[in-house]
C-alpha cells in the first residue's frame, strides 16, 4: 500500500513545525541548540516507523522554508541553489527500512554471484575467494557512501554530480548504456528456461526462424515492462516483485547446497588464506574485473542506491516526492530541484548519528549477508562438479553440473540460475532507467519543463524495446558466443565505470559536506583503497583491450614497469588522479576539524 494514501490526520508532525526549526544558524554562529536530545526525539515510535514500509513521502511547504546559509554547518551550494531548513526526521528500526539493499541484492545474484565467481572459482578453486571478499566489502562502503548525500539533502547522486559540472551526469549516463545496453541476463534466463523445458531450437513466425530462448527472453522484457503498472509509485512494485524473487533464489540456493553435497567443499576455504593477493597465471584480465565489478551489483547499477534511498524516503529524502505512474492519474509529487539540509542541532546530530546507522544495517543485513550466503554455497557446487572446466558459465551450470545431480539438484540448477538472472535484467531495467531519467532531468530536462513521470515511462519504454530489438537482432560476429559474451563486455564496462565515481564521491563527500556530515577517516581511507583497487584493475583492462586492438604501445603491465609507452601515460593519469582524490579529500577533512561544536554526537561505528 501507498503511504501517500494514509489519511493527514494520522501523520505525525512535519520536522519543519519542530521547536528546533528556530535554531538555523543562518548568521554562522558556531555552536548548536542545548535542547536535550532525548529517545521519544531522536527514534520514531513504532506507528511512525511503518510508515517507511513501502515508501513515505512527507510533503513540506518548500519555499516557506528558510534557507540555509553558506557557512560551514550546511553543504556546500556549488553550481546549485541554496538548500531549505528543515529537521531530520526522526529514525525509524532497520526492519522499516528494508528495500533499496535488497533490489541491490538481486542485481548482485544473477551477475557474479551466479555466473562470475561460480565459473572462477570452479576453474581456480578457491584461490580467489580473497578477492569476492574484497569485493563485497568494497561495495558495501561504496554504496553506502553514495546514499549519504541523499540523506542529507533529499537530493540524488546525480543532482549532486551536476552541482559539481554538469557534464558529469552526462558521463556517467553513456557509461551506464554502453555497460548495461545489452540484455545479457534476460537472454541467459531465457537460456535455462528453454534448456530445462526442451525448448531448445527454433520457431518460425511469419516466415522468419527465430531462435526459442529469443521468444522467451523478449517475453521476460514485456513482463518487466507490465511490472511497473501495478502501483502508483513504480518503485513499490519493483521492490515488492524483487524481494519475493529474492526469496525464492536463495531458498533454492541454499536447498542445492544440502542435495548436492558440495557443502563439503567449504572445509577448503581456511587453505585459501595463503593465496590472499595472488592472480593465477593466465588470469583473462576482463573476466577478472568483470568478476570484481559484480561480486556484488556493480558499475552503473551501485548509483541507483541513492535513489532508492529517496525513494524510501530515506533521511531528508523522506520531503523529496517519488516518481508515479502516469497512467494512474495520480497528482505527480515535487522533487525539488535543490534539498534540504537541517541545522546542527543537538537532537539532530543523534539523528544523524542514528539514521546512519540503521543505513549501514539494512545494507549489511541485506547486501553483504545475503551474497556471503548465497555466493560460496554456488562457487562449492562448481567446485564440486565442474573442476576446471572451460565452458563459459551458462554452459558450465547447463552441461557440466544440472545432468549429474538427479532430478530434485536439476531443478534447483534450472529455477536459482532462471531466477537469479531474471532478478538481475529486472534490477538492470529499474537502475538503467530510474539513473538515467534522473541525469536527464537534472542537466536538461527539468529546466526545459519536461514532466519526470512522463519521462520515466518513455525511458522504460524505449530501453525495453532497445532490449528486445539487440535479443532479436543477435547476429554475426557476436553468433555463438551469446550470450555470456555480453555478460563479460557488461560487468568489464561495468568495472572500468566504478573508478572514476568512487574518486568523485569521494571527494564531493568529504569537500562538499560539513563536518559532522563528512564520512570518518576510516571510510575516507576505505575510499582510497576502493578508488584505487577499481583504477588499477581498469587501467589493466584498458590497456590489454588497446593491445587486442593492434595498439601495441599501449601494453600495461600488473608491475607497472615494463608497460609500453602508452601504458606509462595510462599508469600516470591513473597516478594522477589517484593522488588528487587523495590530496583534495584529506585535506577537507582536516579543515573541516572542529568546525562544528559538538559534531561528535553525529559520529557512531564506522561514521
């Protein structure tokens, strides 16, 4: 159910009607309210809590909102308007709150959780595993330092970037299609769905064979494209949809752990400690970042987290309106071009400190618990039964493992890979589109009048045809490498892509956002190493795919030394930026120092 459909009456009071309002800091006075911050302000009661279950937007009367000053206790405006005043609302338990990490989660499982780190592992044992571990661990500090602009501001990752330059948004757009434009998942769904229903072959309409598993992958695309009309707010259905497919792929998961056996293959992995840090010799440089990109979601897909997390109504995002289906003729809700931000109050650096808190739970609860589970429980079932096997991973599952564990493991095989990869196409199609509309809207289209909903649905609609039109048209040169092949060109993309927004982020997080707001050292530090694992693996991919290319000069070296002379100028411009991030980050941090009084009281585990 909607939350917008509750009555006003049973609403709790809007942040802005809150005595702490007065206490706006607006003439740069250090220092913050003496109100005492006690449990009933800083958590919300239980009926206000399930308020977030589904999403909650909570409407303000924005332009009666004072704003806020260019001092050192608000955001940085930068190429954008002032922010509106206005408190955080007050926090609600992590169960209310589930959703963005779990669609985060389903774009994780049909990727490298079951094609990627399967197939590696299967060829390399556990000798990788470090590196999935590295992954996940990564993308958890990535992904939640990418909602913390959101919940501070109510504004997205993309109105963010544009207040930077606005090239950026524009960026990171053609990245996204390049690595997310092709269907890889739904023609591998569509894949198993023929080969576990003796489909296999070729249908003839109106005169023209076409390959079964193209018929059914155009199918699964109509599907996702009728999904988005069955709630007002489009992001309530795909939440809803995806986390019962969720539950139906890690079931299924765990049950083929148990009825295979290969859950002893796990008493391994203590062995693969001594391994930490090494790549086997031969190591396709592509697959390999392909498998980093996507042990978790990956590339283009980590962005939408910010926009989940406005979409829930996450923070300050809880005053941003969500986007509605047009069709339903529902009153379209105003996402405000520039946010909000909230004095520095007593009470509202422990909501902070709260609110950040509960972010980071729903993340690893969801995120990183569910592919710790479901990740080694696939990668010991091809340890098991596709020991260094060649085949790419759909085949490695089809051919190699499902004909060898019985009838009850087959049918696990065939729903967990079925499932897996149509969770992944349908969590493609929503970040594709949500990230897109959003980066169109906020460079061009919001000043140009355009209407966001209306936006939305032509993105989605044009996207899902793109999809079917690439699933049809499957020709030469790529015929009889589909359509695994696109999966390798996507997640690879899909690494190269992380690099340069993990180092934006990072220094718009700690150069743009006030002391008590800005990420702790250890996530700054945390930041580094994410910005530079991604560059370093993307620079080697650059310059291998240069060296395929014919462009010699270009060849890179994992020692760095003894690359040609292009792959010196790549190694440098990965130095180059590498240091900047570095340089611009630490010191925002240090001039930020006690900038704010009492920002501690914002500070929890890991801030």
């Amino acid at each position: 159910m909607d939350s917008d459909s509750a009555d006003d009456e049973n609403r709790p009071p809007s942040p802005a009607d809150s005595p702490s309002q007065s206490d706006d800091r607006e003439d740069g006075r250090r220092g913050v309210s003496d109100h005492p911050a006690d449990a009933e302000d800083v958590y919300a009661p239980e009926v206000e809590g399930r308020q977030y279950r589904g999403t909650w937007f909570l409407p303000l009367r924005y332009d009666e909102l004072k704003q806020a000053g260019e001092t050192d206790h608000y955001p940085d405006r930068g190429e954008g308007g002032a922010f509106r005043l206005t408190d955080l609302p007050r926090v609600p338990r992590v169960g209310h709150i589930v959703g963005p990490s779990a669609i985060m989660l389903g774009a994780s499982l049909g990727s490298g959780e079951t094609l990627f780190w399967p197939v590696l592992t299967s060829q390399y044992g556990w000798t990788l595993l470090w590196a999935f571990v590295i992954g996940v661990l990564t993308q958890f500090v990535i992904n939640t330092e990418l909602q913390r602009w959101t919940l501070a501001t109510g504004e997205s990752v993309f109105r963010a970037f544009a207040r930077v330059a606005d090239y950026w948004p524009w960026l990171f757009l053609v990245g996204g299609l390049v690595s997310l434009g092709w269907p890889g998942w739904a023609a591998g769904a569509a894949k198993v769905g023929t080969t576990a229903l003796g489909l296999s072959g070729t249908v003839t309409l109106v005169g023209v064979s076409i390959a079964a598993w193209k018929l059914i992958a155009v199918g699964l695309m109509v599907l996702i494209w009728l999904s988005y009309h069955v709630s007002s707010v489009m992001y309530n259905a795909v939440e809803v949809f995806q986390i019962g497919l969720l539950f139906v792929s890690i079931v299924a998961a765990v049950l083929l752990l148990g009825v295979s056996g290969s859950w002893i293959e796990l008493a391994d992995v203590p062995n693969a400690a001594a391994t930490v840090g090494r790549l086997p010799p031969g190591m396709d440089i592509a697959v390999f970042l392909g498998g980093l990109a996507f042990a978790g979601a990956g590339g283009y897909l980590n962005l939408s987290q910010s926009l989940w997390a406005r979409e829930k109504g996450y923070g300050m995002g809880n005053y941003q309106g969500r986007v509605k289906n047009p069709f339903r003729g529902d009153d379209p809700e105003p996402i405000a071009r520039d946010g909000f931000t909230f004095p520095p109050t007593r009470t509202n650096l422990k909501r902070w400190r709260g609110w950040w808190r509960v972010v980071q739970l729903e993340h690893l609860l969801t995120f990183v618990f569910g592919l710790f589970l479901v990740a080694p429980a696939l990668m010991s079932v091809a340890i098991h039964y596709a020991p260094g096997t060649t085949a790419d991973a759909l085949q490695m599952w089809l051919t190699d493992v499902a004909p060898v564990l019985g009838p009850l493991g087959t049918v696990l095989v065939f729903l967990v890979l079925f499932v897996a990869l149509f969770t992944t196409e349908y969590a493609i199609v929503e970040s594709f589109v949500r990230n897109s509309v959003d980066a169109i809207y906020e460079v061009y289209g919001r000043e140009a009048g355009w209407d966001l909903q209306t936006l939305f649905w032509r993105v989605l609609t044009g996207f899902c045809l793109w999809g079917i039109a690439i699933i049809l048209l499957f020709t030469s040169p790529f015929e009889g490498r589909e359509p695994f092949f696109f999966l390798v060109v996507g997640a690879a993309m899909s690494g190269v892509i992380m690099w340069p927004y993990t180092a934006l982020v990072l220094v718009m997080n700690t150069t743009r956002l006030p002391e008590h707001l800005q990420p702790g050292w250890a996530r700054v530090v945390a930041m580094w190493w994410a910005s530079g694992f991604y560059g370093y693996f993307s620079v080697l991919l650059v310059g291998n795919t240069l060296v395929e290319l014919g462009v010699g000069a270009f060849e890179t070296a994992p020692t760095v030394f003894g690359s040609g002379i292009g792959g010196y100028a790549l190694w440098a411009v990965f130095l180059i930026i590498q240091s900047y991030a570095v340089a611009r980050s630490a010191t925002a941090k240090r001039r930020a120092d006690g900038t704010v009084a009492d920002a501690e009281l914002a500070k929890g585990r890991f801030p």
